[in-house]
C-alpha cells in the first residue's frame, strides 16, 4: 500500500466531490457523520464529533459545534441512533415510498448507497430521497433493508397520543419507580424549570410548583423528570427520555384550552402551518415526509399543499391535541 502526503488545496478539491459541493455543506458533513458512525456501529457521540473535526483539519477548520448540529438533524431523521449514555449506533436502511419519490433513511453513507441501489440519491440538509421506486424494494432487500410506511417508520405503533392516558401512566411510573427528591444533585443544585401551559402559549418556566420540569447539567447535559408537584430537589420524581418529555408537554397543554394551537394560513394551493411548539420525534418524523420546512424557523413553520392539509391536520390534532385555527 503506497501512502501519499495531501496537500490542503487537493483536501479541499476532494471535500468538493461529497454532497453539497463544498466542504462545510451540511450535506457533506452529514456524510462524514454517517461514514463514521456506520464503519464503527457504535462509539460514543463526543468522539465521533471529535474525529470527523479531526479529519477535516487538512482542509479547513471545523467548530465541532457546527458538527454537533449537524449530528442533531441526523438523529431526528433517524439515520443515526443516540442510546442512553450518549453513543451513537449505526441503523439499517429504511425506505419509504412517498407520491413522487422515496425517502431513504440509513447511516450508509450517500455515495456508497446509491451504488448499492443502482441509482442517484439525492441530498438536502441531512436528508436522502431517490425519484424512482422501480425495483427499489429488491435493491434495498439487497443491503438487509426494508421498505415501510411513514406511519411506521415514525413509530406511531409504539408510542401513544399526548393524552390523558398517557399522564396516567407517568403517575403510575411516579408511584412504582420514584427516585428521592434531590438525587440528582450530588454535584451541585439544579436549576429546575416547569411546563406551564396558559391561553396565551407553553414554555418552560422558573417555579416552584408543576408535574413536568426540566434542568442542565453542570457539564452541557440535561435532566428531565416527573413529579407530582413540587421540583425534583425537593418532591420524588421519576426520570423522562427526551421523547416521553415532548409528548408530556403536549399532553399537559392539552389540559389548557387555547394552550396548544395550530394555526393554517391558507394561499391558493398552498398552505402554511404554524406550530405552537417543538412536535415529539414520531410526529415531526411523519410530518417531514407530508411537508417542507419553512427556512430558519426551527421547526415550527411547515409549508404543505392545499389538498393535503386536513389529513395533515386531523392525525396532529389526534394525537398531540393541536387545536387547529384556519385563516
């Protein structure tokens, strides 16, 4: 094997060749993310940052925060799987076969996948589609995938509504696994926060009395617990994952009328979407296959067509109790 010393002009001309055409592309850095999660299966989210940072150095200097956000998107689309003590795991390709195209979702890096399916996957931001699905299903056979439905590539089979049901259930958890009031402060007091729902909107706020509440860590980190009403330093509390908090914030709102609203401004065939708040992962997984995000507005403005709103609109008030206000 012959080993050849690169020079930073030729770096860059090679970063050019990925996805996106420059080398600080978000669909380039996607790539570099998913080479390295997918070539190793598993490693711990800090050092994939770390080394893909590490990689770029010949070229150009990288924050690892522009990767760390890079790496966010990549766990919302679902081509990389952050599990609990922060280590990323490489997934299986997934396909989903939409009007026109099919959305594609796999740590497999891009240029890789489109030669195992035989054809061009196409990249914007962190995610992958392909225009044609003929013979799709037997490529993506080939590479032990699947083809599924939005419905359940979102997971919505194994996760309930944002309803009262689902609050029962955290107050049964609160009775059965409640942890002692303060435990997790051994290095320090915590700054908690609560939900709090009110006509006029839902955020996280500064008290001393609520159910679902929130707190960084003194290391970048974040705590998220149940309780059944004062703070977690002072009342018994059982812990949340990400995802059973964000469902719990709009199963409280639901409890709040005006609290939760989903506000459609209608224009021709078009239709925009404006959402009270960040939606769990399930239903943000399953509306980015219905809609396109409107640009820099985190997730909370959806442009869709006209003729889809109501099927959009209805599944979002079943299952997150969304009000919806249409002008």
């Amino acid at each position: 094997m012959t080993l050849a010393l690169v020079t930073r002009e030729d770096a860059v001309k090679r970063l050019t060749q990925l996805p996106g055409g420059v080398p600080d592309a978000i669909e380039a850095l996607s790539d570099f993310v998913r080479a390295e999660v997918h070539a190793r299966q598993h490693a711990p989210r800090a050092t994939v940052l770390s080394r893909v940072a590490r990689l770029l150095a010949p070229a150009l200097v990288m924050e690892e925060e522009r990767i760390d956000a890079v790496c966010d998107a990549l766990e919302r689309e679902g081509d990389v799987v952050l599990a609990p003590g922060g280590l990323l795991y490489a997934t299986p390709t997934r396909v989903v076969a939409l009007k026109k195209t099919a959305r594609i979702f796999s740590s497999v890096p891009t240029r890789t996948l489109a030669a195992v399916l035989g054809r061009e996957v196409f990249a914007k931001a962190a995610t992958r589609a392909v225009a044609s699905v003929d013979g799709l299903a037997e490529a993506v056979m080939t590479i032990g995938g699947a083809m599924v439905t939005p419905e359940v590539w979102a997971g919505f089979d194994r996760t309930p509504p944002a309803d009262a049901a689902f609050l029962t259930k955290l107050e049964q958890r609160l009775e059965w696994q409640a942890l002692g009031a303060g435990s997790l402060e051994k290095d320090g007091p915590l700054e908690w926060r609560t939900w709090q729902s009110t006509p006029e909107g839902m955020r996280w706020r500064r008290s001393h009395e609520g159910r679902l509440w929130w707190a960084r860590t003194r290391f970048g980190g974040h705590h998220r617990a149940w309780t059944g009403r004062g703070s977690p330093s002072t009342s018994p509390f059982v812990e949340l994952n990400p995802d059973d908090t964000d469902r719990a914030r709009f199963a409280l709102s639901r409890e709040v009328a005006g609290a939760s609203v989903l506000r459609v401004v209608r224009s021709g065939k078009c239709a925009t979407l404006e959402l009270p708040a960040w939606l769990p992962r399930p239903e943000y997984r399953w509306l980015s296959m219905q809609a396109e995000p409107s640009p820099d507005t985190k997730g909370l403005r959806w442009e869709v067509a006209a003729h889809d709103e109501a099927m959009i609109t209805k599944l979002l008030a079943e299952r997150l109790g969304l009000v919806v206000e249409a002008t």
